[in-house]
C-alpha cells in the first residue's frame, strides 16, 4: 500500500480512538455517584493498549517497508508528527 494510505488510515483511527477513550474517561469522571468506577478504567487502559498497538503496527510497518535508513528516518518523522497532530485534533474536537 502507499505510505500516504497508510498515513490517513493510521491518523483517523488514531484520532477516532483517542477521542473516544478521553471522552469516555472525561464522562465517567463527572459521574457525581462514584469514583473511579469501571467505565473509567476501561477508558484509561483502553487509551493505554490501544495507543500502543497502534503504534506498535507503526512501528513494524516502517521496519517493513524499506530498507534504506534514510527513507525510515523520513517515515518515523511523518508518522510522529501525524501523531501529535491526531492528538492534538482529538482534543480540540471537545471544543467544537
């Protein structure tokens, strides 16, 4: 597949699961009844397991993809920035 599918498809699944793993986290710590119950801990460890899968994919995606060490340098580059910038979009859409 082309690095650039595989860059959008990692940056929406990214940000689609960071986003719902904070709102779920941000909802069950306003639950005024108890705290912290389980649907907090599923949000933590969720968030926890499923950034690193992610990124552990990532991670064996570039290894795999070339074997020049200048081209892997620009595909970790990419995809850390495509991170942040995941992230970052998966909290500014709380504020929209």
């Amino acid at each position: 597949m082309n690095k650039w599918i595989i860059a959008i498809i990692y940056c929406s699944l990214l940000t689609t699961f960071c986003y719902l793993s904070i709102k779920t986290v941000l909802l069950s710590a306003t639950n005024h009844t108890s705290f912290p119950n389980p649907q907090f801990f599923v949000g933590i460890f969720g968030l926890t397991f499923g950034v690193w899968i992610l990124a552990f994919g990532i991670r064996k995606y570039i290894s795999f993809a070339t074997e020049n060490k200048q081209e892997r340098r620009k595909l970790k580059t990419m995809f850390s920035i495509i991170s942040v910038v995941s992230c970052y979009a998966a909290t500014m859409l709380f504020f929209i």
